[in-house]
C-alpha cells in the first residue's frame, strides 16, 4: 500500500530516520531509567519505599520520561539522519536528481506525524492518570506507618524527624514485628515504649492502626511525680490519612485534562497549554531539524549537533518561562506560551532559510552540488 504512494527514496528516507529515531531514543531512556533505578534502589535499601513498590514506581516513571525523551530523541534523530546523508553525499546525488529540500518533508511526516499525534494522547490522558497514581502510590506509602520501611537490627528515624525505633526481628511481608524500642522526641520530657510485637491492622471502617502488644509506656519527667510507667496488653495507634491523600489532590501534573480545559485559574490553564506544547513542540523541533542538517560533507556527521543542541535548550526554556508568566499574570491568556511556538519558531526557521540561499531557491529548486 505504502509503494503506491510513497517512493523508494521516500520509504528509504522514512526507515533511516525511524531506525536513528529509536536508537537515539533508546540510549536516552538507559541513561535517564538507569539513574532512576539506582535512586529508586538507594531508597528501597534506607527503607524509604517498600521493595515490592520499586518496579511499580520504575514502570510509572519510564512511562514519564516518554515526554521528555520523544521531542528530543525525534529533533536529534532527524538531525543525524540527513547530516549523515549530506556526509556521504547522498544528498548532493539526490539534489542531481532532483530533488530539492522541501522533497524530503514528505517522508519526514510519516514519522513525524504519528509521533506527535502519539505524544498528543500520551500529554492529554496517559500522562495525567499515571501521575495521579503516582501520588497516589506516594500517598499510601506514607500513610503505611512506615512499618514497611522499616529494617530490623537498627535504629530507624521517621520521616518527619520525631521519632526513632528500633526492632530486632521483622515479618516477610514486613506488617509485623518483635522487640520494638520506640523512642518519641520531646526536649522537655521522655515517651518511650517497649513492646514484644506490634502489628499493623484495619477495623471494619477501615481505619489504619499500629497495635503493640505486651508494652511498657514510659513518659514524663525524671525525678518529678509527673512520670508514668503504664504496662499493657494490647496498645493501638491511630494513623490519620486525610492530610496525607490531600496532597495528591493539589498536584496538576495529576488532574484530568478536561477539568482543566475551560478552568478559569491561571494556573490550570499553564497546565493545559504545557500539555497542548508537547506535542507542537514535537512536531516543530522535527520540522527545524531537516534545514538545521545541512553541512559540507568535510566537516562530518555530528558538525551540527552543537548548535542543535542550543537552540533546543533556548526553545524548552522559552516554554518554561512562558508558563511561568501564564501563572504569574504576566501575559494574558490568549498569548500564553503560543508566541513562543509562533513567533521565535518562525523567526529561526525563516533565518535558516535565508541562509540556505533564499526561501524560493530552498523550497522549489534543487541545491547545487558540494565540491568534494
């Protein structure tokens, strides 16, 4: 089906760059996801998260990272490709042959078109609710009383700083232990509790409680008649969710694209073009790229990839400025960060054609022939 519309030079062109594309891609995502996973490691390992969280947390992140990865694997893809081309001078038989730059658009948007409308859903949708897991999953973890980070024979500190305990021995599925010494900082007086075990459970309503069992509970002031030595047989903790769920509610990574779509809050609308920019940003970077190629065959494959990479780095701070000023107040709107899809991208794409020899001369003539 693809023969009947697309020409060997085009099919040719489209696999070389989806082949540079996903390898360009793939080595990004090995840094970025290798990184991670020793982080993610280094936590399960201080008793940050629970173990069996590590591969969910790795398959909700590597998901993310997609946002990143894409626009700038497809814009560096795209570069290498043509520049590779022009180093081996098959650009300059092609030119013989007759086709001129603009030739080379078509089979460039049978990538890229499918690539950005992927990146589209993933920005809208997909990312949006595997945010709110995320911070959902966040919010259980630490609403877990962190019994599942917990690790036997040492002192652990908790999260907020206020407590330290100690066990000796500890359950597979970590939700039971034995010989807990807990000690709650106050300057001015001392809770400690020993117990033989302690446990975690749910009542019928579904409340979360820490239950020690066989305890002592010191408490007071030293040398003063306020001090109290209580010995039970069964002690229950209360574990409060509410403020811990709140969290994942204020996140706008995590909120629906259609509860921010028509939102009057500046900030929700950042939110919503910041979305809407991934994909254009996509697509646009790929546009740049193809004129960006050009080079002397001399000069090598990777003579571009300096200035590339600059402009990348000006456009993807452009954006985030942009937002910022979306959420600070200072551009209305109807402007929000568009100007910077429009007016910058069209400037440098313009000047990239001057400089090619002239916006006629680059779209409807072929290019002259380098000497080798």
């Amino acid at each position: 089906m693809l023969t009947r519309y697309f020409s060997i030079i085009d099919r040719y062109v489209a696999r070389e760059l989806l082949q540079t594309w996903l390898a360009v891609s793939l080595v990004l995502m090995l840094i970025l996801l290798s990184s991670t996973l020793a982080r993610l490691l280094g936590q399960a390992s201080e008793g940050l998260i629970p173990e069996d969280a590590v591969f969910t947390f790795m398959i909700i992140i590597s998901v993310r990272y997609l946002i990143l990865v894409v626009p700038l694997s497809l814009y560096l893809g795209v570069l290498l490709t043509f520049s590779r081309l022009y180093k081996d001078n098959e650009m300059a038989v092609l030119a013989a042959c007759g086709f001129g730059i603009s030739r080379f658009y078509r089979p460039l948007l049978i990538i890229v078109i499918p690539a950005s409308l992927f990146m589209l859903v993933m920005t809208m949708w997909v990312i949006p609710d595997l945010s709110h897991k995320h911070k959902a999953l966040q919010a259980e973890i630490e609403s877990r009383s962190e019994l599942s980070g917990l690790i036997a024979g040492r002192f652990n500190e908790a999260q907020d700083g206020n407590a330290i305990m100690f066990l000796e021995k500890q359950s597979d599925d970590r939700r039971s232990m034995e010989n807990i010494f807990l000690h709650q900082k106050d300057v001015n007086v001392i809770d400690i509790e020993t117990a033989a075990r302690a446990h975690r459970y749910k009542d019928e309503e579904g409340r979360k409680f820490i239950l020690f069992s066989h305890g002592q509970h010191y408490a007071g002031t030293p040398g003063t008649r306020d001090f109290r030595i209580i010995q039970y047989e069964k002690h229950g903790v209360y574990l409060d969710d509410d403020k811990v769920f709140d969290k994942r509610v204020t996140d706008r990574s995590a909120l629906p694209t259609k509860m921010i779509w028509n939102s009057s809050d500046r900030y929700h609308q950042a939110e919503f073009q910041w979305r809407l920019s991934i994909p254009m940003a996509t697509f646009l970077l790929a546009m740049l790229a193809l004129p960006l190629s050009y080079t002397k065959p001399r000069k090598g494959r990777y003579s571009r990839l300096a200035p590339a990479i600059f402009i990348y780095l000006i456009f993807t701070n452009l954006l985030s400025v942009a937002q910022t000023w979306i959420e600070n107040g200072t551009v209305s709107l109807t402007l929000g960060m568009w100007w910077v899809h429009g007016l910058l991208f069209l400037v440098i794409v313009f000047w990239l054609f001057i400089r090619a020899g002239g916006v006629r001369r680059f779209l409807f003539k072929p290019a002259r022939l380098e000497n080798t």
